[in-house]
C-alpha cells in the first residue's frame, strides 16, 4: 500500500522566524514530529504559504523538519493539514483536481477574533476574506472547541472533529541548556516574586483577575510577596487611562510592589525573574505556556479546566481560590517542588470530550485519542517522558490509505500619587 505524503503549512513573516511569538510554529513541528514517525508515512514537510524566503536562519532543523514552498509541495502531497498558513482557492482547486485531501487544522479561537474584530474596530481580514470551503475535514484542538466548533463549522460548511493538543519539551530544553540549572525552579528563602504573564492581546488572556488575584494574596501575606510583575501591560500602564487608574485601586501597586513590564521569551523569563506564575483564561483551558511553566517546576496558579491536575488550579474566575493557592505555592512550593516536577513529568492528562458521537481521551506521560474521519479512525501519541513520539496500531484511513500514529527590559510601576508613573530598569526606578 501507497505510503502518505503529509504537507503541513505555516506562514513565515521573517526568515529568521521565532518560536516564541505564539504556538502556532510550534504546533506544526509537534504535529509533524508525530505523524513522521508513522510507519505508513512516507515523508511530511512543512509547507510555507508566505512570499518570505526559507533559509537556515529558521530556528528548527531543516533537514529534520524539511520546510517547503506551495510551489515545491503541490505536486508532491497527498494530504495537506492547513495550520499556520492558508492556501487560496486557486491552490485548492490544483490539489482536489489532484485527488489530494485538504484538512483545516485549527488552533485559534476564531470565534472570538472575529467578534472583536467587528465590536472593537480591529480590521483583520476585511474585504480580503476568504474561507475555503473545499476542506474534507476540519480538526480542531480542544481548547477551542467549545467557543469556535460552531463557527467552524457554518463558515466553512464542514464537520468539525477535536483532535489531540500535541506538545513536547524539545525546544523548551534546547532554549534552557545554556541558562543556570536549566532554566528550573530553585527553591530559595525569603519573599516570592509574583507573574502575570498573559499576552493581553484580546479579552481570553488577560492581566486583571491574576493582577487581582495578587491582590488579595497580598493583602494577606504582604511580608511574604516581593513584587508583583506583569508582562506584556507596558502599553497599557503608559497609555491606557482606565488601566492605570483602576490598578491604583490595588494595594501592591499603591505600596510600589508592583511593575509591567514588556514582552519576554518565556524560558529566559522564569530562569531569571520569577518564583510564581499567576495565570486566568476564558475559553481557552489549555495552552503550551501551562505545560512549559510546570516543566520547569515553576508553581503555576491557573484556572484552565483542560488541566487541572497541573500546578495549583482554582475554579472559574474564583479569584479568592486563586489567592489561597498563591499562599498555598509560597508556604509548600520549596518542600514538595521534587514530587511536583516528577508529577510534572509523568503528568496523567486525563480529558474525555465527547463530540459528535466522537470520544476523546488524553493520557500522559503519553497522549492518545480516536478520532473519525470519513468512518476511519485516526490515533495519535505523544511520549512526554522520553520527549519522543510513539506508534499504536490504531488506523487512521484516507481513501483506503492507513495512516496509523501513535502513540525587554524595562518596567513601568505606576504611582498612585498624581497618577504618576514609574519606569523600572534591571534595579532602577525612576519617576517620570
């Protein structure tokens, strides 16, 4: 029987493209990682659908992760998973008259950039809209199933099937080799250091229940908190009155305890400024930070519903839960932070999501689910412990062909006196 040839797309803006801007470079190496090492695989490549030029500054392996144009792959695919970049209709026409399948891999909660979009005068796409609906199948991650399946489903008039959130510590341990102790939490004496470090981009990841979750946490224990940072909120603590003024309702921000600060890479962040990470989402209960923040043994206090055997979780947006499990990290964190890692590392993700009569299951150290498409079944796995992917004999079938796989630095603190702000450098502050 004919091996598959996998193309997975993303979308380049630069040729020496980061990993840390967002998941979603990420979760195209995870993905083909993981169908590579199926035995009916005869070859997968990431397939760029950008003008941006491929090149050895791209920080994967190129010869591991083989990285293409449209024009390269188009003739040479059998399937092709549609995650980070989009193709036109032009170029689906080329691959259905070729007999090629097309998925639509979805990791965003599409749903909501649209209705920001159109509430908040965010132009995103504009005239220049353009959903495909030639896809044979729409696999989405789980997170976002529950906000965007529909809207999946009515724009782009296709069933739409949760699939496996794929992740691995590979370039988490490859960013952290060179800094002191990996990058891993050290237990140490004295107060702990606070983080905030949702992307604040949109209203799903925002600062302002973690900023006060904080709060009450250090209203309660003042002597034991240090400092409160929040990443990503520069912008809105120099230009956003509404930000500024209600963050001076906050106790650690009148007494001086508390900076925003710019964006950082998330490795480096934790290795060198933080003790506890102090996260809230809405509609997005599962995310690549959760997972690497909790590698590194750092104490995540999180609400995210899709893990909640992970870090300290609290329910909902119970910000007094949130508080107590902050107190929880700071009191127990140091004395039990060896079994929280090893729990870490051989983590039971366990998720049953039943949709569309479809079960699925995620195990760890290894992930698994079953998945349809078409009537066939499709398996795949993920080893988190020997940070490589497995092979089950579970089927996954397209046309009758199997497809089986298993198994910154710069600171802004505001002032409440006059409204005034602080800018904070590497041990500086001054009033500005």
């Amino acid at each position: 029987m004919k091996k598959l040839r996998i193309g997975i797309t993303i979308g380049l803006f630069h040729e020496a493209e980061t990993l840390w801007n967002n998941g979603i470079k990420q979760n195209a190496v995870f993905l083909a990682e993981a169908l590579k090492n199926c035995p009916n695989v005869e070859s997968v490549v990431l397939v760029n659908t950008t003008h941006v030029a491929i090149t050895n500054q791209l920080p994967w392996d190129l010869e591991r992760w083989p990285t293409v144009t449209f024009d390269d792959a188009k003739d040479k695919v059998d399937v092709l998973i549609e995650l980070g970049g989009q193709i036109d209709a032009n170029a689906t026409a080329y691959l259905k008259e070729r007999g090629a399948r097309l998925i639509s891999y979805c990791c965003g909660f599409e749903y909501v950039h649209a209705m920001e979009s159109i509430l908040f005068n965010r132009p995103t796409f504009g005239d220049n809209l353009f959903v495909n609906q030639r896809y044979d199948d729409i696999w989405m991650i789980p997170q976002v199933a529950n906000i965007s399946a529909p809207y999946f489903e009515v724009m782009r008039r296709q069933t739409a099937r949760v699939v496996p959130f794929i992740w691995s510590p590979m370039f988490l341990n490859a960013r952290t080799v060179s800094l002191p102790h990996s990058g891993e939490y050290q237990p140490h004496a004295g107060p702990r250091r606070l983080s905030v470090m949702e992307p604040n981009i949109n209203v799903v990841k925002f600062c302002l229940y973690p900023a006060m979750i904080a709060e009450l946490a250090y209203r309660e224990r003042p002597d034991d908190i240090q400092l409160l940072q929040v990443t990503n909120a520069q912008n809105l603590a120099t230009q956003c009155r509404e930000f500024i003024v209600l963050m001076n309702q906050l106790d650690i921000v009148r007494n001086h305890k508390a900076v925003f600060l710019g964006r950082f890479d998330t490795p480096t962040y934790l290795a060198e400024h933080t003790d506890i990470v102090v996260s809230h989402q809405w509609e997005n209960p599962l995310n690549y930070f959760y997972l690497e923040v909790c590698w590194q043994g750092y104490p995540l206090v999180h609400n995210a519903t899709l893990c909640t055997d992970l870090g300290y979780y609290y329910r909902d947006n119970n910000v007094a839960e949130g508080a107590r499990r902050v107190v929880e990290a700071i009191d127990q964190h140091d004395a039990n932070v060896g079994r929280y890692q090893l729990a870490v590392h051989g983590t039971q993700f366990a998720v049953g999501v039943d949709f569309h009569g479809h079960q699925f299951a995620v195990h760890g150290p290894e992930l698994a689910i079953g998945v349809g498409l078409d009537g066939y079944q499709f398996a795949v796995g993920v080893d988190l412990h020997r940070h490589q992917f497995a092979v089950d004999e579970r089927e996954f079938a397209l046309d009758g062909r199997e497809l089986a796989v298993d198994r910154h630095q710069h600171a802004v603190g505001l002032d409440l006196h006059g409204g005034e702000l602080a800018v904070h450098g590497p041990g500086q502050c001054r009033d500005v």
